[in-house]
C-alpha cells in the first residue's frame, strides 16, 4: 500500500480536546508546518479549521486524534463537507517522553506520523453503527450496576439479622429480588433489621428498575441489528447483542481491509514470539476487547451447537497433534 505521503499534498494533523481543537497545516513534501490554529470545538470553529486548510493549494487530508470522543464534532464536520479523514492514534509514547509537550507539538507530531504511515484506519462510521454503539454502551452499564447492586444484595442477606436471613436465605436471585422489593417495616424490628430491611428494598427496587432499562435497551439493539444486518441473526451462536457489538468494531466496508486486519481488530489474531529454535506464539491481549468477548462467545456457542464448527475444530487439534506430538490438549 503507498504511503500516505504519495497521495496528498497536505496533511491536516488535529490535536483534539474537549473545548479546543489545534490543527497543524503540514506540507507532504517536506513535512514543514505551514499554518496553525486552535479553535474552540464548535462548529463555528469547524469552519474556521477548514478554512485555514483551503488557504493553500492541493490533495489534502485530516489526520485526527480521537475522532470517537472529542474529535467526532469535528469529523462529522469534515464528513459532510467530503474531506478527507483518517484516524490516527496518540503520537508514539517515545517522542513524547524525550521531547517537548503541547497541543500545536502534537497537532504537528500527528500530521507528520500519519505522512508516513501506509496503514491508517478510517473513522467509524456514524448514522446506525453509532445509534448501536450508545445503546450498547448505555446498556453494558446497567448491566455492570445491576450486577453490583445484585452482589451487595446477597451480601446483606449473609449477614442480615436472623428475622431476615431465615426468610431470605437460599432463595435464588430472581426470587430474592422479587421479595426484598416487596419488604415491609414492621414496628417490632430493632433499629439493625429495620436499616437492613430498607436497604435490601432499596437495592432490590434498583435491580427492578435496572433490569427494565436492560430489556429496554435489548429491544431497540434488537430493532437496530434487524433493519441493518438480518443476516447475522440467522447465524449460529449470533444473538442481537453479540451481532451489535460485532458491527460496531467492524463499522463499515473498508475499515478492515482483510480477515487477518479484522482478527487484529478484535485482538484474535496470534503474536509471533518466536526465538531461534523456538517456534511459537502468544495470545494478543490488545484489539477491540469487547469484539474479543463477542468472538469469543460465538465460538464456544458454535462448538457446542454447530456440527461444522466442531469438525472444524477437530481437525485443527489433529493437525496440532500431529505436529507437536508432546501437545498436551488438556
């Protein structure tokens, strides 16, 4: 793939922060900075950016920090007005460390690595993948806050006051949240089963409540994946949620631009680690954890469901076997 420096002109570099942007104007030829700017992040200071860069002649593109958080203003922007975007990471922690900090040195420092990469990733797409992805990350904290509030109900219950602990204990968690909301004050409690009481009510009402919020969110993800990518549901181990999160790290058409970048993507793809002799590989703990949990998932619903799957995997472990006969596969 050429580098990004035989295709453009110019590289816009974009430091981008919560109230402020700084662009850095970089020449592709020489990677000399021709014009900088810090505007506030509106659209007003939008405007003003993409007028600083058409102030000098050429292809150009805009290589933005972030255009997921502070920078999506700005590349919704840029979108609409069909420029050119890329996605680039924070500025290597090396030259940062050994040299001086400030947004127009980062802005610049952007404009120059992304020159002279011949990989850059483009933004994820808006529109359905970006109305799955605040739904799934709405929904990831109910989840999470149920799942707390669920654990220090059973934990006030192991150490309520007898009169509450011989009625509550053993009950499964749906049970025990259905009785703890129903709880009652009764005037002959002292004051440790009375504050116990209340509590495990209160927390019990906000499982209720959580878990309707969960179910709310489930729905409208369900609506969403059924009006984009049916196709995914009829798979094998792929419910609404796992099909959800796939399509959000995945974006659109292009942003992966093979099945081994896609693996990388969702941290699947093995690391080399290899050393004279030696001949192995290691687990990637980087990538897209959320799109690692999904795929994860998806295989063991499909190993356990799915007869091509497990075949599959059977001749996998054979050919390991066989390979390396000293493979223990437990």
């Amino acid at each position: 793939m050429a580098m990004l420096a035989d295709l453009v002109e110019l590289v816009i570099g974009v430091d981008t922060h919560k109230h402020t942007h700084t662009a850095a104007v970089v020449t592709a030829a020489t990677g000399a900075v021709v014009a900088q700017a810090t505007v506030a992040a509106t659209p007003a200071g939008y405007r003003q950016l993409l007028k600083l860069a058409g102030q000098e002649p050429g292809q150009r593109v805009w290589a933005i920090e972030g255009t997921g958080g502070y920078g999506a203003g700005l590349t919704r922007f840029l979108a609409a007005h069909n420029e050119r975007v890329v996605e680039l990471d924070r500025p290597k922690r090396v030259a940062r460390r050994h040299g001086a900090k400030s947004d127009p040195i980062d802005a610049i420092r952007a404009a120059r690595e992304a020159l002279g990469r011949d990989q850059l990733a483009q933004p994820r797409a808006a529109g359905q993948r970006a109305a799955l992805a605040v739904r799934l990350t709405a929904r990831r904290s109910a989840v999470q806050a149920a799942t707390d509030a669920q654990r220090q109900l059973h934990a006030l219950v192991v150490a309520a006051p007898d009169p509450l602990r011989t009625r509550l204990r053993g009950l499964t968690t749906a049970r025990l949240v259905a009785t703890c909301g129903r709880l009652r004050q009764q005037a002959a409690w002292d004051p440790e089963t009375a504050a116990t009481a209340a509590s495990l009510r209160a927390l019990a009402r906000r499982i209720q409540l959580l878990d309707a919020e969960i179910a709310e969110h489930t729905r409208a993800i369900t609506t969403l994946v059924r009006a984009w990518r049916p196709d995914l549901l009829s798979r094998t181990g792929v419910g609404p949620i796992l099909a959800a999160t796939v399509l959000c790290a995945w974006s659109h058409p292009g942003r992966c631009g093979s099945d081994a970048a896609f693996a990388m993507l969702g941290g699947a793809a093995p690391i080399p680690a290899s050393s004279g002799q030696t001949v192995r590989v290691r687990l990637n703990r980087s990538g897209d954890r959320h799109l690692n949990q999904a795929l994860h998932l998806i295989v063991l619903t499909r190993l356990r469901y799915d007869p091509a799957t497990r075949a599959y995997a059977t001749r996998q472990l054979y050919r390991l076997l066989e390979a390396n006969p000293s493979f223990d596969p437990t």
